[in-house]
C-alpha cells in the first residue's frame, strides 16, 4: 500500500530508461491524518492489518516491530481519519490490531 509521492524516470549506464514510483506507506508520520477514502485505502489498510496480525509472521527487527504498533495504537486510540472510516466498514479489524499492538509493545528486548 501507498501513496505515490514522485515519479520520475532513471536511466542506467546503457541509456535504457525505466519509470521510478517513489510510494508512502502507513509507516510514516501523519500518515493516518488523510481523510479515508474506500477505493484507495481499503485494500492497503486491510493487507496491513493482516501483515501485522498473522499467526505466521517470519522473523522481524523488534525495533522496528515496536515503532509500527506504537505508530498504529497510537492512531487507533485517538481516532485518525483514515482508521475511523477503515473501521466503520470493517469494525471486528480494531480490536484484532489493537491486541496486536498490545502484544507487541509489551515484549521486552533480549
């Protein structure tokens, strides 16, 4: 899922050109302050939340496990735009994340 924030086109040392996408996703700051729009987010927001809540995830940085569910409780418990109109259509996902987030946030580092 993402935003695209540039395109632009880069060639290599041969001269072939390709098409660069430079995206956003929900792991950056003031992501989750866009408004919601359902053919755009859904589809990203849902493959998030089945990332970051499936019993088979493989081996991760913690560091960067923790600043995720940070990110996402946080903006789940303040109620961001872009999760209150997710949640509205999809309302059993906020607690599924929530006690993701929980689990987490609560494991220490070894």
């Amino acid at each position: 899922m993402g935003w695209v924030v540039r395109k632009h086109t880069k060639r290599d040392a041969r001269g072939r050109s390709r098409r660069i996408v430079v995206q956003a996703g929900l792991n950056v700051d003031g992501a989750f302050d866009t408004s919601y729009n359902s053919d755009i987010h859904h589809q990203g927001i849902l493959s998030e939340i089945r990332l970051h809540t499936s019993a088979r995830r493989f081996a991760r940085n913690r560091k960067y496990d923790q600043k995720v569910a940070t990110l996402w409780k946080e903006a789940i418990l303040r109620d961001a735009p872009l999760l209150r109109g997710f949640f509205a259509e999809e309302p059993n996902y906020r607690p599924r994340m929530l006690r993701c987030c929980e689990k987490i946030l609560g494991r220490r580092f070894q």
